[in-house]
C-alpha cells in the first residue's frame, strides 16, 4: 500500500560523535539539520551564510557554531542547548559544527556517465576552499 507523502517520515542521516569528558568517554548522535533550521541560523548570524557562500572563512561562522550544534543534537533554537555548546572547547565546537553540516549538506556525487564536477563538501565551503577545474569540459555533439 503506497504511504501518503503526508506521513512521510524520512530518517535523517546521522553519526555519532564520542567526547572526551571528566567522567569517561561519552557517545552522542547527530543529526544534520533541515534546511529550514539552517536559513533560521543564516538569518540570526549573517556571518553563517556568507561562509555558505563561498566567503570567509571559518571565524565567519563562529558565532553560528552553538545554534549549529544544539540543532544537530535535535534542540533547535533552544537556548540552553546553545549556551552549553558555546561553553565547549573550540577544537570540539568545530569538529561537532563540522559534521552536522557534513551530514545536512552531503557532497554531491557526480555520476560515472557525467563530466560534471563534484560540488564541494560543506567543509570546503565553511573554511573558504574553493575547488579549481583543471581541464575543461569535453564538448559532445
């Protein structure tokens, strides 16, 4: 029986990620964000989307990394979430922010049969790589 596209409840792709804590490794799962959640974040630190972009580089998202993070953790827009991920050390903040953009916006795979050229991963944009051609595209006729 087919499913309605109102039930539709496709599952997020996730990781899960181990912190090194007072008390002992601890394991969490992220989750990447919508991107609904994302254009909510662009709009609350403008720094976020101009990194998105193309441009700046990885301290033009520093202040958008908490709201990033406690979305990942499934506490989107809750502030204690991101008061507590602020607090984190920056090496942890980064790699969290990270992959949870990784896992919202995947690296797009080009298929065997096409010349096009891979876009590039969210970790590239975020730290302001931009990938070079370097050889044409073959012409076809």
């Amino acid at each position: 029986m087919p499913i309605s596209f109102l039930d539709l409840a496709p599952r997020r792709p996730t990781a899960t990620v181990s912190i090194d804590t007072e008390q002992g490794p601890v394991e969490y799962e992220i989750s990447g964000a919508s991107l609904v959640q994302l254009a909510e974040i662009g709009r609350r630190y403008p720094g976020f989307v101009k990194a998105i972009e193309g441009g700046g580089g990885i301290f033009s998202i520093a202040e958008a990394m908490p709201a990033i993070v406690a979305a990942g953790l499934g506490h989107h827009g809750e502030i204690d979430y991101e008061r507590k991920a602020a607090t984190l050390p920056s090496s942890i903040l980064i790699e969290l922010a990270n992959q949870i953009i990784l896992l919202t916006l995947p690296r797009a795979r080009p298929t065997p049969a096409t010349d096009e050229p891979e876009v590039p991963s969210a970790e590239e944009v975020v730290n302001g790589a931009r990938l070079e051609r370097t050889s044409p595209l073959r012409l076809s006729n």
